[in-house]
C-alpha cells in the first residue's frame, strides 16, 4: 500500500504537492469514489482517476548514466540531438533525468521516473556532495584556491564553501586538474566558479554524487541503482 499523492507522482501525474493540491480538489477518484483526504493509501489493483481519466502506474526505475560528452541531459531535442535517453534501453517507463550536466559535462547522471526522489535530491536545502573534476586555463594561486573554499559571487549569489583539491599542474601548457567538491546545483556552477577566480574551465566531469560513482563504466554506459543505494540516497537527503 502506498500513499495517493505518490502513486500519483511517480506515474508522472504532478509533482507529490501538486498531487496533494489535485486531491485537496477533488478532481482525484479511486475506484470511482471521490478522494478529498490527504493520507490515503491504494495498492496496485486499484483504479486510479484524474478528472475521470485513469493514470498510468509505472514501477519506480532508478538509472545511473555515464554521460558521454556533447549528449544533452533532456528526452528529446528539437535540433535532433543526442539526449541521455537515447542510452537507455529496454527501459519502457518514462525516465527523465534528475538535475542536468552541461552539452560539453560528462559523467554521473542520474535518471527516474519517481517524482518525489528527483524532487527531493534537486531541492536546495538537501545538501548532498557533488564532486567534479576539472581542468581549467592557468595555475591558480592557493589565495585563488581559497576564494572557491570561502565561497564566491556568481549570478549575485554567493556559493557555499567547497571543498578543493589539485590533482594536477602542468606549467609547460599552463592548465591545471581540480577536483571540486560542491552541493548545490546551479546552473553552469563549476564553470562560473572557475571564471570568478580567473580560469575558464576547458574539460568538466561530474565523478561522484553522494556515495555513488562510476566505477569501471565508460562513456555511455548505465545501471539501476539498488534499492540499498535509493534508500540511502532518500536518507542521505533526508537527514540533513
């Protein structure tokens, strides 16, 4: 037995308060009675209704994805593009990804179709490490280094502080690896951080989120998570 308002979000309704909202309304019936009451629960043979029209119940999928480069991190694109999805088959439930990484990002995405998972990794007060790998123009000085673990302005906001360390300075070429440790999920961060402190990021992978990484997969490559690894996630989040 589950909720309404999630069986709702996960079969793509709304998002678990709007689907809240649509009960409150009385626009949601099961089995032909009219629900008004937050908190009630159905099981999988129950006929659910949206102003008169069934859902669709899908079973929750949660995908982990080596995100190739020059991919965007959507379902479709009208320029005919590659999307996230176009790696993920035999999977017929309606997956999305959680979050984006920039055309030119690679690495770890996550996908679903559970509207309240995505909802509650992408909200801003779930802080959850996101660890990223950059290379980037010149050899940033420690007083630069600790601008970033001080937090800088971008968009007029200031970043929280992350955690920084250099893998690699090569003089020769004057570029520079850093591994960059942050929890929000603005858009374009990494590389706005970067050009605050003066070195345009050239190269971004997202190597870690959370406790997940992505081990010996390749560009492209895929996985469910396990139900260990949601339910850590969902308490990971949830905990903070």
């Amino acid at each position: 037995m589950e909720r309404l308002q999630k069986v709702l979000a996960h079969a793509g309704v709304a998002s678990r308060r709007k689907s809240e909202d649509l009960i409150l309304a009385g626009r949601v019936s099961v089995n032909g009675i009219k629900i008004t009451e937050l908190g009630t629960k159905v099981n999988a043979n129950d006929l659910i209704e949206v102003d008169g029209v069934p859902i669709y119940k899908e079973e929750p999928k949660y995908i982990l994805l080596y995100k190739p480069k020059n991919v965007i991190s959507a379902v479709s694109d009208d320029k005919g593009r590659e999307v996230v999805t176009d790696y993920i088959h035999l999977v017929n439930e309606r997956i999305y990804p959680i979050g984006r990484l920039d055309y030119d990002t690679t690495g770890l995405l996550l996908l679903t179709n559970d509207g309240e998972f995505a909802n509650l990794l992408m909200h801003p007060k779930y802080q959850i490490d996101k660890v990223y790998v950059a290379k980037v123009e010149g050899i940033p000085t420690m007083e630069s280094i600790k601008k970033l673990t001080q937090g800088v302005v971008i968009d007029g906001k200031q970043t929280t502080p992350a955690r920084v360390s250099i893998l690699q300075q090569n003089k020769n070429q004057n570029t520079s690896v850093i591994e960059l440790t942050i929890h929000e999920g603005w858009n374009h961060q990494v590389k706005k951080m970067f050009e605050a402190i003066g070195h345009p990021v050239t190269k971004l992978k997202r190597e870690k989120f959370g406790f997940l990484d992505l081990g010996k997969m390749n560009p492209g490559d895929w996985r469910e998570l396990t139900a260990f690894e949601v339910n850590k996630l969902t308490q990971m989040a949830k905990n903070v």
